[in-house]
C-alpha cells in the first residue's frame, strides 16, 4: 500500500529574475516544506506553474527536489492529450518520482467513459503509483464517483485529489472506494469538512505558508480532539478563502515573498500580485504572526 502521509503541498516553481527556474531556491523551499511536516511533495502541477515549464526544467526539477528531500516527490503530468500524458509519465518515471498527480483532461470534456479510458490508458504505460485529479473549475470536467469507484480498482491508481467543492460528492466516493484507496481535498478550506466524512489528508497551497498549524490540525482531528481542529480551521479560514483571491499561484507566491521566501515572480500569461491583493495578504499574514 502506498503511503504518501496526510499533508502534502503542491510545490510552487522558484523564478530568478529573469524568470528562468531556480533549481536552488526549488531545493530549499522542499526542505522548508518536509520541515514544517510535509509527509510528500507534489512538483509541477497547476501551482509550479507546469503549462509554462518546459519538458526539460519539469525532469530537472523532479531529479533537483529528489536530491534535496527524503519524502516522495509527486510529478504533475497530466494534459489533455492521452498520448503526451503519457510521455510524460514516463518520462518523469525515467527521472526517478515516486508517484504520478494526473488532472482530468480539460477543454475537451470528455465523457465519463472516456475518462474511464484515458485514465486507465496512462495507468498501464507505467508503474508508478497515480493520483487522480479532479478540479472541474479549471478544467470544465467534473470525474464523477461512479467513475472513481472504477478507476479504484486498477492496481496502481491509488489515490484521488478532489477538488470540485462538493461534500456530498466527496461523501459519495468515500463511500464507494476500497479502504487503501486514499481520497484528498484538494482545496484547502475543504479539508476539515471533508475528513469528517473520511477524507485522508490534503494536497495543499496554503502549507507554503501555515504548514505547522495545517499539521496540527490535522493531527487534532485524527486524535479525535475536532474542537482544537475546528479553532485552527476557523483561525486560518481567511488565509484559505484570500490565497484564492485570484488565480492561483499568484496568491500564494505572493504570500511567500512577503514572509522572506524568496520565489520570484510568474510566467506569463500570469502576472504578479497588484497592490490590493498583496494587502489582504499582508493583513492575513500579520494576523498569523507570519510577518
């Protein structure tokens, strides 16, 4: 059975000034990250800026964070092209990962028995453990629980990240997979709400910034004590709700500057965060004793 741990953070991509990857900052921000209790790391998803990294700096990240921490390094490879998710998949393979992070295909929504396909199509090109990823507002596709259940039973399909908002649908495939089958929020704010009714654990944007406290909670809530989880919850709820203030990463590489992380700016077609945004988040972050 894999074991990934319960708190995992999906890794912003470090830019030097000129924009070009910083592979060192890259390997300083994971050791901050498992310090701060992160059990594994995902690289190269939506928030490390994946559709503006090239094939080369994706397999360079994947070898450089390798090479910094112990925990397992999760490579973001899905695209809507099957044949592409593919090769990527491997290819992050090839480069050493310990788990593949797989989006449903977005822009061409495909049908439910068509991402029954694809996803199983991208499971038996590699060997490598797969998260599925489910965020219907990025991508216009909602990977509905029956979907799941069947996705479930596919050796190496261990684990979905879901992220559509939904209780009742994150209540529906807990219900309907095996027990060594791991469900994830994918949205933090979701993440107390959706362990009451069985989720695992969280793959987190706001762990770059309020890890400990996110590992406490979360502890809290395993150990039975939901009153000290739901006083952390509600004590973090508006640097949930404000990372999200508008499209992610920007948020939340904004967020990191300002606390004395040093990860640079973004790619377009993102731009960085303006005046009104870096506000709120000051505020937040002062609130927190982060800055």
């Amino acid at each position: 059975m894999v074991e990934w741990g319960r708190l995992i953070t999906a890794m912003v991509t470090p830019f030097d000034d000129e924009l070009n990857v910083d592979y060192e900052s890259a390997g300083s921000l994971a050791v901050k990250l498992v310090e701060e209790g992160n059990t594994a790391l995902v690289i190269t998803g939506t928030t490390g800026e994946a559709p503006t990294l090239t094939d080369d700096e994706k397999i360079n990240l994947y070898k450089v964070v390798k090479e910094y921490v112990d925990v397992p390094v999760i490579a973001g490879v899905g695209t809507n092209n099957t044949r592409t998710t593919i090769e990527n998949a491997r290819a992050a393979q090839e480069a050493g990962v310990d788990g593949l992070l797989v989006v449903t295909p977005y822009y061409n929504k495909p049908d439910q028995d068509s991402l029954y396909c694809h996803f199983k199509e991208v499971a038996d090109s590699v060997d490598l453990p797969i998260m599925l990823y489910n965020v219907p507002g990025r991508t216009g596709c909602n990977i509905l629980p029956e979907t799941v259940e069947k996705l479930a039973q596919i050796d190496n399909i261990v684990a979905l990240k879901e992220a559509g908002g939904n209780i009742i649908q994150f209540a529906e495939i807990i219900k309907r997979v095996p027990e060594d089958f791991f469900v994830y929020s994918g949205d933090d704010s979701m993440l107390l709400p959706a362990m009451s009714v069985g989720c695992y654990g969280i793959v987190s944007v706001a762990a770059h910034v309020v890890g400990p406290e996110m590992k406490e909670m979360i502890d809290a809530f395993v150990s039975k004590d939901t009153e000290r989880a739901k006083e952390i919850h509600l004590k973090l709820s508006d640097i949930f709700k404000d990372l999200f203030i508008i499209s992610n990463p920007i948020p939340v590489k904004a967020a990191l500057n300002l606390t004395g992380v040093q990860v640079g700016g973004l790619r377009l077609p993102l731009t960085e965060a303006r005046e009104k945004v870096l506000k709120v988040l000051r505020e937040d972050l002062n609130e927190l004793g982060k800055i």
